[in-house]
C-alpha cells in the first residue's frame, strides 16, 4: 500500500519526469548533453569531474553501447510506461526502500532483503528438462492474500523488488494485475515461459507500469528446443514480438548449462536479442537441485571461465551488446558475495517456505505459520547473515555450488528441513552433486580472481551496518 508521502513524491517525480522526457525527445543526443551540463551545475562537486565528461562523452559517441541503449529507450519505449517504471524503481525501491532496507538492518540486526522472490503457483503448462517445476507431483499455490500479505510484510520492511516465478507465474496473472495494481510504489518481474502472453496482457503490462516479464529462452531453435521442447522457441519469439510492439521495457532469462553455452554467447544470439527489442538478459548457472537434477549440465571449470571473461566483453562500452547483462553466479562481485538468506533476497515456494534462495531447498520458516521478520531473525536466514561471505573470492560465492562444506554444515545447525516438492533431498546428497565441481574450479577461480580487477567494496550495496560488518 503507498503512503500519502509516497504519493507527493510520485506526483513530483512524475512531472519532473515528463518535462525531461519532452525536452529530450525533441534532440536526444543534444538535450541529454545538457541536462547533464546542468545537472553538473545543481549538483556542483557531489560528484567528480571525471564523471560528468565521461558521460557527456559517451552520448556525443554514437558508437557507445550504452548510448546506443539508452536511445533505443527513448525511441522505441511507451513514455507513459517508462515513467510509472521509474517512479517504482526510483522512489519507491532506490529513494525510500533502500533508506528502510537499511534501517531496518540496523534495527533488527538481521538480513533485510532488497527484493523477494515468490512462486504464485507450483504448476506448469510446460515440461523443461531439468527444470524442477516439471517433476511436481501436485500443484499448490499461494492465495491472492498471502501475496498480498508477502508484499505488505515486504514494503515496511523496504522491500520493494518483487521477482514471481514458479510453475509459470502466469497462470496467476489476474491476482499479479491486481498486486501491482495496489502498489505502484513496488516493481514486479515474472519469470514466465510466455506461452500465456498475448495482447490483452501487453495492453494490461502498459496500463500498470510496474510491471515486467523475463522471457526464458536458450539460444537458438534448437538449443531451446531441447531443453524446453518442441515449438517452445517459436512462441518465445512470437511473445517478444508483441511485448515490443506494445512499446514495453522486457527481458530474457537463459539458464546455461555445459551444454548450451555456445550458442547462449553467440553473437547471433545477442545480436537478434537486440533487433528484437530486448532490453535485459539474466544468466543463470545451471543448479543440480532435486533429485533427478543432472550434474553433468554443470558448466565446467574452463566453461565458468569463459562466462565470466565474456560477459566483461559484452558489457564493454566499445566492444559489448546495447543489453543489460546480469549473470547471478559470476557477478557476485558486485554484491559481495551471496546474496540469498534475505541479504539482498530470499525465495517463498508455493507452498509458503521461506528458503534462503530458489535453490536452496530448505526452510524452518513459512509465511502461514511465521511472519517475514520472524523468518529472517530464525536460524537458518541467521546462518547466513553470520557466514556471508562464504567465500572472500567472489567468483566462489555460493554455500551450496562452489563451497557446499558450508550447507551441509548449516542444514545440520539450523535443523532446517527439506523443501523440496517432488522428493525430500538431505543437504548431503545436493552437496554430493557440487563437490567435484567446487573442487576443480577452486584454483580455476582462485586464478581469475587473482588476475583481473574487481569493483570497489564500498560501492556495493550490501552489508553496510556496522554490526553487520563486523561477523565474518
Ligand atoms: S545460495 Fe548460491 S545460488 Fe543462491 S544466491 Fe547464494 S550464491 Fe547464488
């Protein structure tokens, strides 16, 4: 729900963002070069120097990757939808979830998340290999009101990023429209096959704002085919085409596997990516969690390697793709580490669990029984915040994929049990899954570390109160 607060910010906000938009319009290239003229004026020395050239750079090189974004934006995106986007991720995530988020921290010493990631449902209209919402036995789901309560419990905590994916996320939109609908202070994200995509949905998408998908798709025809079966990429695409159309700011997620890897990097991938319309794409690591998980679709070391000296080449200003790459395993730099347990997020499955990530199956929590506070101060989102980071290599970050000493050694201290929906998995069996890999990639990593230059702690947003801080 929004504050009367929140509301004056947003109608200040709204207005401040419509002049801009106008002005920038008429002269994109020109009038963004003189914004930031005067933005170096209002703001004087907040900021250095060699910032504001480099900006002003940028946008007078039509050749920069990030130009050539952010003016494929401002051509080709509803002005309307941008603007309700913004004021979510602005004011309410970045200005006033963030000043919460951090208060909060301190308050309650515990994790307080960023964003949280649920599942409306457990149900798939899809069977993709490896995936394990297509091995559930039986389909549950959370009710309008327990996300509701998610997201309410979510907010005055600071939690404004709401992730949903399952099952197909979709089959719920009804009770998705009408979340963001009460709060346009929030931002949501599905995660969706978008088999259930279709006008009516983008005319919806476009009317709220606050709300954007992350189409799953890997590679080309075949390559998606094979693991999300037959047909599955030409309805991908059909469903890209339309969300352009409707001027809407959308993404992909991939899940690489040691299989899929050439083709997820090829440049014919991403460059059809960005004719597509494209704005954003996810990478994930493949994960072996759950019982019929194949430990062989686990990249390799050399493959690991390969993903994260690409993806420093594709997010190059000169050399990379007009995309906003993210990659949840090799980014970790960024953020310091994992970022699950509710330090910057955590996962509730349909049926109510709170688990420290979508990959962790293990809770000792639930929302029907626990708040989202009493959760995170419980011992398992408490072994992490003591722990964090499991690893001062960045490039090792997780407790279960690169150091799973580390969630055996949880599970048994906390108690937590399995969560899985399809067959119950002790910690040691999904440990036996990552034990090989975590143990050739160690000097692969420990190496990489080593030999590139990494972003500055301080910028990263986690971890900033000093109680925090001082576990290690
Ligand atoms: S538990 Fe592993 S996969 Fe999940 S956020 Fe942490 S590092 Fe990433």
């Amino acid at each position: 729900m929004i504050t009367g607060k929140e509301r004056f910010q947003r109608f200040l906000g709204g207005i401040v963002f419509d002049r801009a938009y106008k002005y920038i319009k008429k002269d994109p290239s020109g009038n963004i070069v003189k914004l930031i003229d005067f933005g170096q004026k209002l703001m004087g020395s907040n900021f250095p120097v060699k910032n504001y050239d480099a900006f002003r750079n940028a946008v007078r090189d039509p050749e920069n990757v990030w130009n050539k974004f952010a003016l494929s934006v401002i051509r080709e995106c509803d002005g309307d939808y941008l603007k309700k986007m913004l004021l979510a991720l602005g004011i309410g995530a970045g200005i006033n979830g963030t000043k919460t988020v951090r208060a909060n921290r301190e308050k309650y010493k515990c994790n307080i998340p960023f964003l949280i990631l649920f599942d409306p449902t457990s149900a798939c209209n899809m069977k993709c290999k490896g995936c394990w919402s297509a091995e559930y036995g039986h389909k549950s789901n959370l009710s309008l009101d327990e996300m509701r309560s998610i997201v309410s419990q979510g907010t005055k905590l600071g939690t404004h990023v709401y992730m949903l994916t399952g099952g197909e996320p979709l089959i719920r939109k009804d009770d998705i429209f009408t979340l963001c609908e009460e709060n346009p202070n929030c931002m949501f994200l599905c995660y969706t096959n978008a088999t259930l995509i279709d006008d009516a949905f983008c005319l919806k998408m476009k009317e709220l704002g606050n709300l954007t998908v992350a189409v799953s798709i890997e590679g080309n025809e075949q390559s998606n085919d094979e693991r999300r079966g037959s047909g599955a990429y030409s309805k991908s695409m059909a469903a890209i085409d339309l969300l352009r159309s409707h001027g809407l700011i959308f993404g992909i997620s991939v899940c690489y596997t040691s299989e899929n890897i050439p083709y997820v990097t090829s440049d014919e991938f991403m460059d059809l990516m960005v004719d597509k319309g494209v704005r954003f794409a996810f990478y994930f690591n493949y994960m072996p969690v759950g019982k019929s998980a194949v430990p062989s679709l686990i990249p390799k070391p050399d493959q690991r390697a390969f993903m994260y000296l690409w993806l420093k080449k594709v997010r190059n200003s000169k050399t990379g793709k007009p995309l906003f790459f993210m990659d949840f395993q090799d980014d970790a730099e960024y953020v310091g580490g994992c970022i699950a347990g509710g330090r910057n997020y955590f996962h509730i499955n349909s049926e109510g669990d709170m688990e420290p990530c979508v990959f962790i199956h293990f809770a000792d929590s639930n929302i029907r029984k626990n708040t989202l506070l009493e959760g995170l101060k419980n011992p398992l989102f408490m072994a992490y915040y003591h722990n964090q980071p499991f690893n001062d290599n960045h490039l090792r970050p997780c407790p279960m994929l690169e150091n799973p000493e580390y969630i055996k050694k949880i599970i048994a201290d906390t108690k937590a049990a399995s969560t899985d929906l399809v067959e119950k998995e002790s910690a040691e069996e999904l440990a036996a899954k990552t034990e090989k890999f975590a143990e050739e990639w160690a000097p692969v990593a420990d190496k990489l570390w080593k030999e590139n230059r990494h972003p500055n702690p301080k910028t990263q947003y986690y971890r900033d109160t000093p109680e925090a801080k001082s576990h290690k």
